[in-house]
C-alpha cells in the first residue's frame, strides 16, 4: 500500500497541495507541531505543484484533487512517474468511490476525505514522522 517513512534519523519533508487558504493553515500548523516533520511547502496549483516538487523533492506530497488551477490526478501522476516511493496522500471533498479507485490507480499512498477524515490524515501524517529525528534547519534550507 504505502511506502515505509525515510531512514531513522532523517527529517521528513511534506509538501501540501491545498487551495483553501484556510486549510493551508491548519496543515501548516499540524506539521509544525508535529516530530519528525518539516514543511517543503504549501502550493496551491498543479504547475506550482509540479515546481515545488521537483524542487524540494519531498518525502510526502499531502494533495488535494481540486486546485486553483489544474486538477490533483495529473500532480499525483507525475509525481508517481518521477519518484514512485513518494508518499502521496490524497486529501479531498471529492471522496467518491470513482475517485478513490482512480487514485489508487495512479499510485495514491492512502486517501482521505475532507469530510470526516481530517483526524485520521493527521494520524497519518504523525505515524509517517514518528521514525524521524528533527533537525535544526541549514542556512540553506532556510533560503528555500
């Protein structure tokens, strides 16, 4: 199903693909909190997406299927092309099970719903930090 999280002793990187503005900052804030983790970065479209991770090259990507501009299957499909051990949680309101199946699919790590999986994806994201070991960020992870 899902990949196993990085090494023990390496800081997991999550990327969140998210247009609500609101949600950006709830997740933001979780991962924060949470041991283990660092924020790669919030992006709010599929380009940027796309951008973002070929940039930071991400342990988790955190995606929503629908975004400012583009759609989350083609993020989730390229990122699945160009690095299939990356963890990709699909975390959306569009939880039909046409969806879910699609999603799988393309190589979807796991899928949660906007609806009434908001808990269970934070649980997600807390047992994929929980192998890793927090580190203080480099001056060049800082210029990121």
């Amino acid at each position: 199903m899902s990949e196993p999280p990085p090494a023990r002793g390496t800081c997991i990187k999550v990327l969140f693909v998210e247009d609500s503005i609101t949600l950006q900052l709830v997740l933001t804030n979780a991962v924060l909190d949470m041991p283990g983790l660092k924020l790669a970065g919030v992006v709010d479209s599929a380009a940027d997406a796309i951008a973002a991770f070929a940039l930071h090259r991400p342990d988790i990507v955190v995606l929503d299927l629908v975004l400012r501009a583009g759609n989350g299957l083609d993020v989730l499909q390229t990122i699945k092309a160009d690095q299939p051990t990356c963890c990709v949680l699909i975390f959306t309101g569009h939880d039909g099970e046409a969806f879910r199946r699609r999603c799988r699919a393309l190589g979807a790590d796991d899928f949660f719903s906007k609806k009434s999986q908001h808990q269970e994806l934070m649980q997600r994201l807390r047992e994929l930090g929980a192998g890793a070991t927090d580190h203080s960020p480099t001056p060049e992870e800082l210029t990121v």
